[in-house]
C-alpha cells in the first residue's frame, strides 16, 4: 500500500506527522529519533566514496583540459553570480524592512559554544590542498577531497590508455554501485525525516511561539528574501539562460529538496540531489558528477543571503547605521563567508563571524538570532540545494546536451 504512494508525498505525510508528533508528543521523541540518526548516518556514509568516484568519473569524462577548463569556468562564473544575486536581495529587503529597529530582542542566546573562531578566507584557501588524502577522507574534509579527486581524474586522461582506461571503468563502475545505495537509502527517507523533525519540533516549539512575536518580522524578511530568490530569481535563470522548465525540474527535485529541508545539510543531501538531477532531469552525469559536489561545497546561495540580513539585522538592534561601503564590505565577505561554510546545520550562522569583524560588530551579536535559526537554516538548505541542481541544468543545456526539463 505505502508503495504505491510516491516517495515526495510519504515524505510530506512524515513531515506533518512528525510536527504533530513533536508538539504533542515532546516527551516521547526519544524513540523515534534513531531513525533520525540512522538515517543521517546512511547518508554521511555514502558523501566521500560517492564524491570521488563521481568526480574522477566526471572529470575523466569531460576528457581534455581545454574542456575542464570551461566546464570549470562556467560552474564558478554560475555559482558567484547566483549568490551575488541572492546577496543583493537580501541587502535589499534588509533595507527596506529594517526588521532590526524597534525588536524586542530581551532573550540572547550564549554563543560561547559556537566555534566562532573561524578560519580566515585564506587559511581556508590553504587547507584545500591536502596534506595527506586519507586524512581528508577520514575527516570528510569535502573542500580537499574535491581537490584532488578533479587532478586524480584530469592526470587519468593523461597516462597511456593502458592504464587510464581502468582507472576509468573502475571509478564508473564505483559510481554506479554508489547512486544504487543511494537508491536503496532514499526508500528510508519518510522515516528518517519523521525523526530528525520530531525531535528538531519539540525542541524548539515552546520556544518557537514565544520567539515568533519579537523575532516575526526578521524571520518574514528571511523568509521573503529566500522566496523570492527560490521562487523567482533562479527559475527565471533556468528559463532565460538555461531554455529549461523550471516546474518540471522543482518537480523531479522535491525529494532531496524536502530533504534538504528536513536534514539542514546540503552534503548528507548531495547523493539525493545527483540521483534526482541525473536520473529524473537527464543532466548527463559527466555535469552532476563535476557540479554538483562542487556546489554543495561552495554554492550557498540561501546561506549568503542569510548572513547579509542577519549582519544587518544585528547592526539594527546595536543601532550601528552601516554605510553603503560597509554593506560593499558586509556583500563580499558574505560571499566569501559562504563558499566556506560547510554543507552541514549551523555552518552558516558559525562563519558569520567573519563577517562580522569585517564590520567592526560584536560577536555576540550571533546570540541574537541563534535562537531562530534552526527553521531559517531549514529552508536556507533547501534553496541552497536548489541552485546547486539548477547550475546543473543550466551548465548542461549550455554543453548542449538534451535534458528532460
Ligand atoms: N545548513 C546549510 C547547508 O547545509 C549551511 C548553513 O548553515 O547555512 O547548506
């Protein structure tokens, strides 16, 4: 019976049951929430031999440097330009709301537990290279991990056929074997989701309703910022730059994006997102293998956003009028901020700090919006995910390639 109704509606179906669970049933979260976790735990196990093997198999596949080159090129020039939009809106509604002056603000969280020493942008840039590759797998470090999956696969395209060629097959051949896990993980996503948002629901419920009258207008302008981005912006780039549909792509896309959702890390999400974007859009893998790591990586367009209404919302509360060259300032280093936040919950919220001290605000500033940020981080995900999947259908119409959106 449950098998004839589709994976995105038993998802939905979860979805409100575990909110319904979680409200009423606080005390009892406890045992559903393995599901939760074993869930979480299958998917963080498929991330590393999955990345790999898809972007030796992707890059091995795009065949010469010149087209690696280009391929590269395009899925950078995508990902900044999505983000600087997704900023500039942001900004925008920031401004224009002002959801900062005049909140009642008495409740701050304690940020001493966040790791708010983040690195700097060129430590960051450092780390890419790995010192020893079995560390960063061990660590599930992406960043370096990409890093020399892309030159592990461009030298395989320049040794003798003899040996290149089975290199090749063997990293196909693990990719395939990955995205059918994949495949058999996704039949347990409905449970799974049921405990991660129950347990996420009655945490924060009580907590939630009192939040929602002082924090309800910054939450909206999020809320409104990242709608119209998700909703507008990006599906008018598929439709303009790409020649794609963009209904027909949400459609294929509403598992991991309720994922997404549901989990608030775009990396346990990525084995979903390269199943959808592959197999139900028709992007060829030889684009999701080489984009989508990268984006779920680096592309956090919803993430960017965010901290620019967070920093100028903080600025608000402290009544500190930032000029426009310091919102040029808050722009960048929000762009930066988030090409190094990683795809996991909070990463956003954690390397504000950057942008922050760019400004001259106080740290503790975080403290403020910290209580709301797990349900903004939620729907952050989903658009982060989003743009990843749209970059990959754009990059491909732009390689040519026939897709079925
Ligand atoms: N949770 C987000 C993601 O995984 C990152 C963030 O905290 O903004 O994409």
């Amino acid at each position: 019976m449950l098998n004839r109704i589709q994976l995105h509606w038993q998802i939905l179906i979860a979805l409100v049951l575990s909110v319904f669970f979680g409200v009423f049933f606080t005390d009892y979260v406890e045992y559903v929430s393995w599901m939760g976790t074993l869930f979480l735990r299958a998917l963080s196990m498929l991330i590393v031999p999955l990345i790999f093997s898809s972007i030796v198999s992707g890059v091995t596949g795009l065949g010469s440097g010149k087209n690696l080159g280009r391929m590269t090129a395009k899925t950078i020039g995508y990902y900044l330009t999505t983000s600087l939009f997704a900023i500039v809106t942001g900004l925008l509604l920031v401004n224009l709301i002002r959801p900062g002056i005049g909140a009642d603000v008495g409740l701050s969280n304690n940020v001493v537990d966040l790791a708010v020493s983040a690195d700097t942008f060129g430590q960051t840039l450092l780390k890419i290279i790995p010192t020893n590759i079995i560390e960063s797998m061990a660590r599930a470090d992406l960043p370096s991990i990409i890093f020399f999956a892309i030159l592990f696969g461009f030298f395989t395209t320049r040794v003798s056929p003899e040996y290149s060629r089975p290199i090749t097959d063997f990293f196909n051949a693990v990719f395939g074997v990955m995205m059918k896990i994949t495949l058999f993980v996704i039949k347990f996503a409905p449970l799974g989701i049921f405990g991660i948002v129950s347990v996420v629901v009655a945490e924060n419920s009580e907590n939630l309703i009192g939040l929602a009258s002082s924090m309800g207008i910054y939450m909206l302008t999020v809320v409104a910022a990242l709608a119209i981005h998700g909703l507008f912006t990006l599906p008018m780039l598929m439709k303009t730059v790409g020649n794609a549909n963009p209904l027909k792509h949400a459609r294929n896309m509403s598992v991991p994006l309720l994922t997404a959702f549901s989990t608030s890390s775009s990396s346990a999400t990525l084995p979903l997102t390269i199943q959808s974007v592959e197999f139900k859009s028709g992007v060829s893998n030889k684009t999701t293998s080489f984009v989508l790591p990268l984006g779920a990586t680096i592309n956090m367009d919803g993430t960017a956003l965010y901290q620019c209404i967070a920093v100028l919302f903080i600025a608000q509360v402290y009544g500190v009028d930032l000029s426009i060259l310091e919102q040029l300032i808050v722009m960048i280093t929000a762009l930066v901020a988030s090409i190094g936040a990683a795809g996991i919950p909070m990463a956003g919220v954690v390397i504000m700090s950057i942008i922050l001290s760019a400004v001259g605000l106080p740290l503790e500033g975080i403290g403020l919006i910290l209580a709301v940020d797990r349900p903004l981080d939620m729907i952050r995900t989903s658009i982060n995910v989003w743009s990843d999947s749209c970059g990959a259908v754009i990059i491909a119409k732009s390689e040519g390639e026939v897709t079925n959106v």
